[in-house]
C-alpha cells in the first residue's frame, strides 16, 4: 500500500498510476482486511457454539 501512496503523489502526471489501477489495489486491500476479519469471526463463533 505504501508503494501505491508513493507512486500517487509524483510530481509528474505521467509517473502517476491510472485511477483505475489506484482503485483495484484499494479494492484488494478491503478484499484482504474484510476477508481475514470474517474468518476471525467465523472461527470465534464456531469457538463460542463449540463451548456450548
């Protein structure tokens, strides 16, 4: 993601990625958090139903 910062904020426009490109790695790392936190959930819940 730092890299992808980085490469947003040259000075140049043409060393600038597309729009397109910026918004397929922020949809890339939501996919990544979001995913990691529903697992996290679906494992705690089979935890809590397990304890039961």
């Amino acid at each position: 993601m730092a890299h992808s910062a980085a490469s947003c904020v040259q000075f140049e426009g043409k060393d600038r990625p597309a729009i397109s490109e910026v918004i397929a790695k922020l949809e890339e790392a939501v996919e990544l958090v979001h995913g990691k936190t529903r697992n996290w959930q679906l494992i705690e819940s089979r935890q809590l139903l397990a304890e039961r």
